[in-house]
C-alpha cells in the first residue's frame, strides 16, 4: 500500500485562516489590588499579548449570573498592586458558553466559561483566551422591489 498524502485544499485553507488564535490566559493567584478609592479587591489576572490587565472576582461572579458588563483594568506593581483606568469590558455571551472580553485598543477576545469557572473554583491554574476574528465589512446593497415605494427627499 501506498502512502497517499492529502494536500490542503482551498476550503481547508479558507477555514484555517479564519479559526481563533491563542491570544493570551487568564490565571487566579489571589492577590488582592487596590482601586483608586483605596479598597482592596481581589482580583483574577488576565495576560493578553503581554500586556497585563485584572477582573475583580465580585463583578465577574455578578456579570456569571446576571449578564452584566464587567470592568477589564490595568493591573501595575508597585509594592502593592493597584488597578488602574478601564480597558475594556467583559460580559457573557448570548448563548451562555463565553465571556466575551472587549479591550477598547486591541480588540475581542473570549474564553469558555467552563474554563473560566474552573480557574475560579481552584480546579485549574490559568484558562486560554483567544482572538475573536475580526469580520470583515460587506455592505450589501438592498433592491427596491416593484411594490416599494420610493421615497425623495426634497430640501
């Protein structure tokens, strides 16, 4: 028998190049940091392309439950560690099986809520992130059927 090897075909490129990549994790250590009121938070750390950001565990076991938006910050060392301005949002997707992280600079991101629970809980150490694919925009030119009217504006 022969060795029959199989060569990518344009479908499978197609949809390689669409699939999600690894972006980043997210990991409980159980620091705590502190807000800019001085209260203490305890926070989840998620690392995405080196740049370094906090969850507070309390608003993301609200927006778990009630599908709120929660707060993505800076997370700096100095001594202590401190939360600094917003960087983006996080809620929990439409279907139930996500959090959905949107940073207002470098994009979106997700990560299975599976996972995510896990981390919280102490069954695992980290849980991946990865990029949502940025869709391309089609604008799709709609046609005026026959029985629609047109409608002028006049100045």
């Amino acid at each position: 028998m022969d060795y029959i090897p199989i060569l990518p075909t344009p479908l499978y490129d197609r949809r390689w190049s669409c699939m999600m990549e690894k972006a980043g994790y997210l990991q409980r250590t159980g620091i705590r940091a502190f807000d800019s009121d001085g209260v203490m938070h305890e926070v989840i750390e998620i690392h995405i392309h080196g740049s370094r950001y906090a969850l507070c565990v309390a608003g993301l076991a609200g927006a778990i439950t009630g599908r709120v938006f929660v707060q993505i910050e800076e997370l700096t060392h100095n001594w202590n560690y401190y939360l600094g301005s917003t960087c983006g949002l996080a809620q929990v997707s439409v279907s139930g099986k996500a959090l959905n992280i949107d940073l207002f600079s470098d994009g979106s991101f997700t990560v299975s809520l599976k996972a995510l629970r896990n981390v919280m809980y102490g069954k695992d150490r980290y849980a991946f992130i990865v990029k949502i694919p940025e869709q391309t925009l089609q604008l799709r030119m709609r046609r005026v059927s026959q029985d629609q009217k047109r409608i002028s504006a006049s100045v």
